[in-house]
C-alpha cells in the first residue's frame, strides 16, 4: 500500500499511534505532518472529529477544520458519512455528529462527550 503525506489532529494521532509511518512535521499547533499507510479510515476520522470538536458546524467550517485538502475527497467522505448516518444534516444546512459517528470514534479510541 502507497505510503502519504497528510496533517492530522494531534487527538487522532494519540488515540492511534500504529496509523504513524514516520513523522515529517510538527507544526506547534494541534495539527502535525506525517506518513501513513490508513489513508481513508485516517480521512473519515479527521471528518468526524470537527463535529465532535465543535459542535454542529457548516460546510465551510468542516471542509476548513477536516484538513483534507482536496475538495472532492472531501465531498466524497463527506457524501459516505451521511450514507451511513455518521453524519446528520439539519434544516440549517449544519453538519451534526450521530450516534454511529460516536460509536466509531469510540472504536477508534477518541473520547466522545
């Protein structure tokens, strides 16, 4: 499997210390750079972590606070949480994390409020 760069919540990387390859940057804040093999589990977490930080946020701010830089992964992640109800959206167009959304951060070893 192809090894790739990508920035990752610092909470993340606690949680799941085997995802880490080697790792390229720390950039001081809650965000470091790094290799790793887990690319679209790593993808679907960092998604579901900025609901989970924040609250119900719009699309701006989740698109902005996932750290998944191209916007097409980003809607394609996006369109497969809501597929399978990790994601809710509500009449204000925000993004609001679910039950199974907590239920596969727990799995994954982050702490759910």
């Amino acid at each position: 499997m192809k090894k790739r760069l990508t920035y990752v919540p610092n909470e993340i990387i606690e949680a799941i210390p085997e995802i880490v390859i080697k790792p390229f940057l720390d950039t001081g804040s809650d965000v470091s750079k790094l290799k790793t093999r887990q690319f679209d589990i790593l993808s679907l977490l960092k998604l579901l972590n900025v609901p989970k930080k924040y609250g119900n946020v719009g699309f701006t701010t989740l698109y902005l606070n996932s750290q998944i830089r191209m916007k097409k992964s980003f809607l394609n992640y996006l369109h497969f949480a809501l597929n399978h109800n990790f994601l809710s959206k509500n009449a204000f167009r925000e993004y609001g994390l679910t039950g199974n959304g907590k239920n596969l951060l727990k799995l994954f070893g982050l702490k759910v409020n």
